[in-house]
C-alpha cells in the first residue's frame, strides 16, 4: 500500500528557525524504512537517527518471522509445546506490542489476528506457485489460528510468552510496522528532536510538524495511485497505517485473492478493500486497517466505535459488487481540503 510524505517548505516560527531539515533511509524489516528530522546540525540530527534506526533493525531482529532466531520464531517454534517447554521469556517490547495487538483483536473479533502465521504461509506458496491453497489445507491451517490461545504473562521483569495449540504461528506483518515507526519516533523525541517523522512501507508515525507548518503531509493512495483515490493527510503527533490490496495480491482464475486473509475462513480476501486509519497508538492503527478490511463495509461503524480518537476510511466492494467508501466524521477533518477524495 502506498504512503508517502510529501516534501514540504518550512516557514519557520522564531523559536524554531534554526532547524533545517534532513532525511535519511535505511533497509529493515524488507522494506526501506525513512526518516525526515529537523535538527539544529546535521550530526546531531544523523546521530539521533542512527540510534532510531538500529532500534528499528532491533525490532526486526527480535520479532520477524522470515529469521529463524528470533524472539518470535522461537516461540513460534514451541507452540503447544505446554507448561514449561512452552513458555519463551521474552524482551518488553515484544510484550507491548502483542499487548496493543491483541486489543484490536478482541474488539474485531478476531478480524485481525496476530496468530494468523498457519494461513499466512499457505498464501504465500500459494502466491509462488499460482495456485489456490487445498481446502483441506486451508481448514487445517484454520485450526491452528486463535488469538484467543496467545498467552503474555510473567511479572514485569520476566515476561512470558506462549501459545496454547499446537501449530500456532505468530505472524508480524500487520503490527510490527507501526509499533517500530513510533518506537524510532519515541527515540527522536527523547534525544530532543520534537519534528519527526519516520515512514516504514505503508506506517507513518510522527511528532510535531515541521517547524511553521500546520502538519506533516502524508500522501496516501488506495488505488494503486489513481488520482480519485489519492488523497493528503495532514498529521501531527500522530501515526497512519494503510492496508490492502494494492501491491500484494494473486490473481488466479480472475478472482484477485488480497495477502490480507480472513482469519475465519482462511481465505484470502477478494473484497478488493483499501482502509487507511490515524491513530495516537501506531500498533493500533497498524492492525486496525487490517481488521477492517477484513470485517468489510458492514461492520465498519460498529468496530470504528470500540475506537474512539481513531479516525479511519475504507474502500471495499460491497454485497452488490459495487466499490463503497466509508468514513469515520473525523476522518475528513484530516484531509488537505484541496486534495478531497
Ligand atoms: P500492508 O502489507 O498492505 O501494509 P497490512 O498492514 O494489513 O498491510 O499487513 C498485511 C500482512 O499482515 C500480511 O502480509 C500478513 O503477514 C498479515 N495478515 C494478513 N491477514 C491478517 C489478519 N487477518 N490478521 C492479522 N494479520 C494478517
Ligand atoms: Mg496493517
């Protein structure tokens, strides 16, 4: 999914005028991972992204799937495992973010789902060989999939974590993201950069706008950068996720199957949705446009309103086959006037 920050002219306010703007990039978690600071100096603003970014790799180190050492992988490799052999002690961060996870789970019902890592696989040989995943398969992936059986507990200076049924993955790729964007944000912030934003693939999280401007403009695309479906945020101390189909998906007998999959069913969605959502919480924006892509435009109201300060919209075919969009009201308080999609 597409995300950009747009280039933006600084009109300084006289407390600010002596910070100049600087950018950098960096390769973690897959994807190209940048940073746009303003600093007094250009070491100081170099250095206090180097320490965001290696925080960055860190989380990746800690909490991808694709490495088989990770925090994750190990406990993804004990599930079902029991009492004991089970049970993997696990760094904070890993606990926040699984925390925050598993509320946008709940109040989905599931629509989002950290441990979707069985189905998840089965998609991605799926994708590789162009061919739908077997039923029985599919089913047997299913079973192993339950937020529910995902269980944190240990005292606070020896978090734990384990998952009940075997066959249980945990799968990162629509929380990790954002809950590292804050992260790097965070560090800028506690090194005294306060105008900071960083951009992991489709996760924008920031703090305060550049110095004499209103916001960070973010531009975001639901449709593959068309220009009805583009539009411009205007954000400040705040994080935007946007999920769907976009870039990832397998087309296989004319059906376009989303690398989004419904944790119920274990299929892979076909209802063509795109959900953006801006959030105080970037973990919570992250998983939540997952979610709502996945409950679909019926259910959109109804999850919006277990969210209060998040504002979201979403683009997906409805029952007649026709591409509705949803809005929360706040949502187009956010967008560029001049940009409205
Ligand atoms: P994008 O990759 O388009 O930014 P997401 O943030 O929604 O979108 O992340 C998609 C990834 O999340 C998938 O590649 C997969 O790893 C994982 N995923 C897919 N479906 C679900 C789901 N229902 N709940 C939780 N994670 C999911
Ligand atoms: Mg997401």
């Amino acid at each position: 999914m597409c995300l950009a920050a747009l280039a933006l002219l600084s009109g300084c306010t006289p407390g600010d005028r002596h910070l100049t703007r600087h950018e950098f990039s960096h390769l973690a978690m897959g994807v190209r991972v940048n940073a746009v600071v303003y600093a007094s100096d250009e070491r100081r603003a170099r250095e206090s992204v180097a320490a965001a970014f290696a925080e960055i790799s860190r989380l990746d180190e800690l909490l991808s799937d694709y490495r088989p050492q990770s925090q994750l992988s190990l406990v993804n490799a004990r599930a079902g495992q029991g009492f004991g052999l089970g049970i993997t002690e696990i760094d904070p961060a890993f606990a926040v973010v699984l925390r925050e996870s598993l509320i946008v789970a709940e109040r989905t019902e599931g629509a989002f789902d950290p441990s979707v890592g069985p189905i998840v696989q089965l998609w991605r040989s799926a994708r590789k060989q162009q061919r739908l995943p077997d039923p029985g398969a599919v089913a047997t992936a299913a079973a192993c999939v339950g937020w529910r059986d995902i269980i944190l507990g240990g005292a606070p200076e020896r978090l734990t974590l384990s998952l009940r049924k075997p066959g249980m993955k945990l799968d990162p790729g629509a929380f990790v993201k954002g809950y590292a964007a804050r992260r790097a944000v965070e560090i800028l912030r506690d090194r005294g950069l306060d105008h900071a934003l960083i951009s992991i693939a489709g996760d924008i999280s920031c703090s305060l706008p550049p110095p004499g401007q209103r916001g960070w403009r973010v531009a975001a695309s639901h449709g593959g950068g068309s220009a009805d479906r583009s539009f411009s945020l205007l954000l400040s101390d705040q994080s935007v996720s946007t999920a769907g189909d976009t870039e990832q998906f397998i087309e296989i007998d004319g059906e376009r199957y989303s690398h989004i999959v419904d944790p119920r069913t274990g299929l892979g969605l076909t209802n063509r949705a795109a959900a953006t959502v801006v959030s105080r919480n970037a973990t919570i924006a992250d998983a939540l446009d997952t979610a709502l892509c996945v409950a679909g435009l019926d259910r959109f109201e109804a999850i919006m309103a277990k969210f209060p300060g998040c504002e979201a919209r979403l683009e997906a075919l409805d029952a007649r086959g026709a591409m509705m969009c949803k809005e929360t009201p706040g949502f187009r308080l956010l967008v560029e006037p001049d940009r409205l999609p």
